[in-house]
C-alpha cells in the first residue's frame, strides 16, 4: 500500500452464518464502501476444533457444539476459489485469517497475498512455522498479548525466514469494546516498541475508534461489518453495519486528508477581504458635540474594518476631544479628533 493512504478492511468473517450466497452478497456490499480489503476466517472444524472446545458466546440456536458450527462454517476449496475470484473482479484484496494448518495449505493453493493472524493463534507457533515459511506478509492481531509475548513471536518469525513486512494490530478481545478497553495508547506503544507499522482492529461497533487511531499514526484499520446488528452470529453487535462502515471509510479519507494537509497558522495570505469583512471599526455607542471628551462608554465597534479607525485602537481615542458633531453608531475617522 501506498504510505500515504491508511489501509481499510472490512471483517465478514462468520456474517454469512455458513450461506455462500450471503457471502458473496457481502463481497458487493463491502465493495460498495470504499474498503481496500474484505477479510474472512477459514475454520475447517476436523483441523482446528474438537467436542471439547467451549463456545465463547452461547448464541447457536442450530449449533449443539462449537465443532457444529466451525462445521456448518466451512467452505470447500473450489467454494473459497471462487470467493477470492469474485472479490477480486469487484477491486477487493481477499483476506483471510487461517485457524489451523491445513487452512494455510489451502491458502497457499489459493494463493493469498499475506496472512492476518487472529488474537487467538499468536501461540500457535506449529501454525506460524507453516506461515512464516510461505514467505507472505504477515498482519498480527494482539488482543491477547502482552509485550513480551509479541516480542517472542517476532523473534520466533526472525528465525524462520518470515516476511519483514509486518503490522501489529492493537485488538480487544471483547464483544463489543467499551471505551475504557480500547487501548488507543497502545497503537503509539506498539510502534515505539517494536518499530513496525501498527493498526487497530476494532470490535467497537462504532465508527470513533477508527477515526481516533487515524490521527493517532494507525496506517491499517479493520472493523467487522454485518446487515444488521441484531442478526444471527457472535460478532453482529461488535460490527458496524455496511452503511456505517461506508461512512467510517469517508470520514477517515477526510481525516487523511486533513492530516497530510497542514495549515501554516502564521500564513493569512488569502484572508484579507475576509479580515475586511468580519473586522470592525471604531463607532460612536451616543451622539457627540464638538469638543466632547471620548470615553470608553462611547465606543462601539462595528463591521466592517475599512470604515474609519480600526477597533483594535480604541486606546488611542480615549481622551481625545471630537472636532465635529457625530451622531450614534456613526463610524470615527482620525480626521474627527483633535
């Protein structure tokens, strides 16, 4: 990506609820908005779950287990083919974050361009070796990290030949984050650490974190997306919905333009028939005779600044005898006083 332009990704990751056709619905809905990448997660349920694996949030209705709807999740190789092939026709990098070994297998036959790890699978080093080794850029999310463990996966990526090309990812493992957990501190703290590009994905439901990280150094954001919040899934209230997000992208492209764009406050060139307009000049607040002594309570100032003598000096008339008859809100000119 271009340096100067924060990279965007919209998260389906299990809106689709296992349906082929809502996915590929979603891939022309996020098209719509702008995003730079559409990102999903491969589960293969055989590889990566087991009957034993709790579910985070009880919110299947279908699903007796967890290993059930990893399963009713799935998408064969040719399925997934034909996803990248769509998103690709529609201007979108096709992202995906992989769950086990055989899903970067098959991503590797796919042939994506780099690997978003999931918070979940910073430990899962038998993964990261397969990853590491395929020589992509690789995107990490930490929301489950801690400094040290971050340093020890870098280090783990060094020594197997990884990509360079790396982006920590500030994440909250939380359904949706409260203000008080975001972390946005630690999108500065990540970069001072550890000297790569960070992002922030966020699992807010709002559109305010991102464009806070925005101004914050983040170069990559990402934000689950859903139809509609109250839909089916364990992720619809931390998504922002499709026309949410459309707005989150245009109000960071305004942001970005705002911050590659500084104002030299000291510059007014440009402004000087507005200072003409919305200035002011000095006015009489009574009507004066001639010879009255002009005091503080005569004054006023009035629109606009070219009429006469400028607000700014009402000091210097202070004291000063008028020459000539004005009546009330009549401008003052030097030539009045003696």
């Amino acid at each position: 990506m271009s340096d100067s332009k924060i990279f965007i990704t919209a998260e389906v990751a299990q809106a689709h609820d296992g349906s082929l056709g809502i996915l590929h619905s979603y891939i022309d809905a996020v098209a719509s908005t702008g995003a730079d990448a559409i990102k999903f997660q491969m589960h293969i349920a055989d590889a990566e779950s087991s009957l034993a694996e709790p579910f985070r949030v009880a919110f299947s209705y279908e699903d007796k287990t967890r290993y059930d709807y990893w399963k009713r999740m799935e998408f064969s190789a040719e399925q997934w083919i034909a996803i990248k092939q769509h998103c690709e026709e529609v201007g979108l990098e096709f992202l995906v974050s992989p769950f086990s070994v055989a899903a970067v297998r098959l991503l590797e036959q796919l042939g994506v361009n780099r690997y978003k790890i999931a918070s979940g699978e910073v430990r899962n080093y038998l993964m990261l070796e397969h990853i590491a080794r395929s020589g992509k850029d690789i995107w990490i999310s930490t929301g489950m990290s801690n400094y040290e463990e971050i340093g020890e996966l870098l280090s783990f990526l060094d020594g197997r030949g990884a990509s360079d090309n790396r982006v920590l990812f500030q994440c909250t493992t939380a359904y949706p984050t409260p203000a008080e957990q975001l972390g946005l501190n630690v999108l500065t703290e990540l970069a001072d650490r550890f000297k790569l590009p960070v992002g922030l994905s966020d699992h807010s439901g709002s559109i305010v974190p991102s464009l806070a990280a925005a101004t914050l150094g983040a170069r990559y954001l990402e934000c689950h997306v859903v139809y509609d919040k109250s839909m089916f899934g364990p992720d619809a209230k931390a998504s922002l919905t499709v026309q949410e997000f459309s707005g989150m992208v245009s109000a960071v492209r305004f942001v970005e333009r705002a911050m590659s764009n500084p104002v030299d406050k000291d510059n007014t060139q440009g402004f000087d028939e507005l200072r003409k307009m919305f200035g002011k000049s000095l006015a009489t607040s009574v009507p004066l005779e001639v010879g009255d002594t002009l005091t503080l309570d005569m004054l006023e100032s009035k629109k606009p600044a070219d009429m006469g003598i400028p607000a700014e000096s009402f000091r210097d008339v202070i004291g000063k005898r008028v020459k000539r008859e004005l009546a009330v809100n009549e401008f003052i000119n030097w030539g009045d006083l003696d």
